[in-house]
C-alpha cells in the first residue's frame, strides 16, 4: 500500500552530481550566483541555470534577485537537517571522495553546518555546555536551565531573543566527521555568529571552514571551562 508522501522527485533532485555539489556548497550558510554555483559544480552557466531552475521550483532553494545579480541559497532549516542527514549517512556508510581536499583537516576542526559550528570545536561547545549543566529536554528539542543562561549570556549571547525567533530554540546534529553531536538551532547560529564578533573566528570565503586564532581558540576553551 502506497501512503504518506513521495520522496522519489525529491531523491532524484538531489542525487544527481551537479546539484549534490550545489546543496553540499550552500550548507556554508552564504548565498551564492548562479556563475559561482557552476564553478563549483563543474557545469557550464547554461548547465546550472537549469538545475538551479529545478531546485527552486521544488521548494529546496530560494533565490534573491539584488541588482543584476540573483542569489541562491537554502529554502529553510529543513532542507538544512535533510543534507546534514545525508551527510551522516553518507559517511557512515563509507561513501567517501576518492580524494580529499587539502581542507580536509581544517574541516574536520570547525565549519559552518548551515548556520551551526560544526567539528570538533562544534562538539566540544555542546560536550562542555552538557557538562555544566546548561541543558534540559523540552517538547522542541532542548531548553537552556539557569545555569545554561548564565554561560551563554556571559559571551554577550541573549537567550531570549534566539528563542524569540520562529525556528527551533535549540537542538543537536550528527557531526559527520566526530560521530558525535554538535549544537544546531538558533542558539547554535547565535553563537557562531557572536565568536565571529568577538575575533575568535572567521569563516573562509570559498569553503565551509571556520578558522579559529589560536587565541580565539584558547578564549572559547577558557570559556567552556
């Protein structure tokens, strides 16, 4: 019997090559042209503008015309935790690139998942914050307890206002490469946005990696100690 929705349009979207590398490229957060997405694709303009074209008619991407230019990037958070759950699986099950990227180790460290910190420096601000105490189940995810609130706002972070936004306050996801979790949600963009204010980080311009100082990395540590 054939019940619930069908997932076949959507899988054969995103399974093909050219707009795999498209939606794994937008998990950095940015919007991107159509001329930067077939670079990374390996496609011509022509090629991409109708994947593109494809991806948005199915809800997967968004796009925002500024000036002569259009930009595209993800249509919402779910797209986001769907590629995050391929992305698992994926590496779960050893489908692998048969050759790394030079920024391989750097990612593995710390990179944008969406609009999250990701990495080894990702599972260690939810590991630590876990530790202190900071969370509590709830009927969306996790809520933050006094303790929790404390350390967050003491980086300068309000609690308040990222769970006054409409997506989900706070919840955990599947680091690929630690196979542990890390901190996703608003909380989780609010305080990757705030280490980027204070200089201890910055994210690189042509990649998903987030570059810590090592000064920047030694104040997060003293942090979450």
């Amino acid at each position: 019997m054939k019940d619930g929705p069908n997932i076949i349009g959507i899988a054969a979207l995103i399974g093909d090559h050219a707009r795999a590398e498209v939606l794994s490229a937008l998990m950095s957060g940015m919007a991107l042209t159509a001329t930067e997405l077939a670079d990374i694709a390996g496609v011509t303009k022509q090629t991409i503008s109708a994947h593109l074209a494809k991806l948005v008619d199915a809800g997967l991407l968004a796009v925002e015309a500024q000036g002569r230019h259009r930009y595209f990037r993800l249509a919402d958070d779910d797209v986001a935790r769907l590629l995050e759950s391929l992305m698992n699986v994926a590496f779960r099950t050893g489908a692998l690139r048969l050759r790394s990227s030079p920024r391989e180790p750097a990612l593995r460290k710390a990179r944008v998942c969406y609009d999250h910190l990701a990495g080894e420096l990702g599972v260690l601000v939810y590991e630590r914050l876990l530790a202190h105490g900071a969370f509590i189940p709830d009927a969306d995810g996790l809520g933050l307890t006094g303790a929790g609130s404390a350390m967050i706002e003491a980086i300068g972070v309000d609690p308040a206002a990222a769970a006054g936004t409409r997506r989900t306050f706070c919840r955990t996801c599947l680091d690929w490469s630690e196979r542990r979790h890390h901190l996703a949600g608003a909380l989780g963009d609010a305080l990757l946005a705030r280490f980027e204010e204070l200089g201890w980080a910055r994210r690189s311009l042509d990649s998903r990696v987030v570059a810590f100082s090592d000064a920047g990395e030694q104040a997060l540590r003293v942090w979450l100690a």
